[in-house]
C-alpha cells in the first residue's frame, strides 16, 4: 500500500487550480478570526433579559431552568460577558413573554425601566 501524504492546500490546489486557490486562501484567513457583536448590543441584551427576569420576579437559576440553560451562562449573559446564538434568544423571549427584537432593542429598557 502506498501512502503519500500532502498538505491540505497542496490538495486544494489541485483539485481547484491556482486562482482558486488564492480566493479559497483569502477565505481561509478570515476564518481564523472571530467576529463578536459590538459591546453595546451585547449590554443591551444583558440589561433587557435582567430587567425583564426581575420583572417576572425570578432568580438567574430560575431563569436558566426555565431555558434549559445552565445558571452561570445565564449570569454571563446579563454581565455582557458572552455572545448567543439566535435559538438562544429564541429560548430566552419564550421564557420571558416577549418577542426576539425587543431583547436587543434599547428602548424597551427605557420602557421597563418606567414601569
């Protein structure tokens, strides 16, 4: 049996020819990086999911129970400290009675924070 061994843009580079390989490469580099959303939609979605869970009257654990979530991401969560997935937000506006815009809309703490 023979084995040959390549690097993986060597394949590419075959099966793709070499302008191809310059697009594919360019992608490639990209994807090392990690985009995160701005700090400000993530503060608005911790303040929105704090003040809605306090106006339900339910505990961080509660809430994560509530989401089948566990309680430290929760917490990580209203602190601003970790980005979620869209079924995560469709998770926790089910579990708090609102729609999935108003968790990342700013004026609905203005709203909640009137009542």
């Amino acid at each position: 049996m023979l084995l040959v061994f390549c690097r993986r843009i060597d394949i590419i580079q075959m099966i793709l020819g070499c302008g191809t390989l310059q697009r594919y490469a360019g992608v490639m580099k990209h994807q090392g990086t990690l985009r995160k959303p701005g700090v400000e939609l993530r503060q608005t979605l911790a303040t929105n999911i704090r003040l809605l869970r306090l106006r339900l009257g339910v505990s961080q654990e509660e809430l994560a129970d509530m989401c089948s979530l566990h309680r430290t991401y929760v917490g990580a969560i209203e602190r601003a400290e970790r980005n979620v997935t869209l079924s995560t937000l469709e998770v926790f506006s089910k579990a708090l009675g609102v729609p999935v815009p108003d968790l990342l809309n700013p004026r609905a703490q203005r709203h909640d924070q009137k009542k």
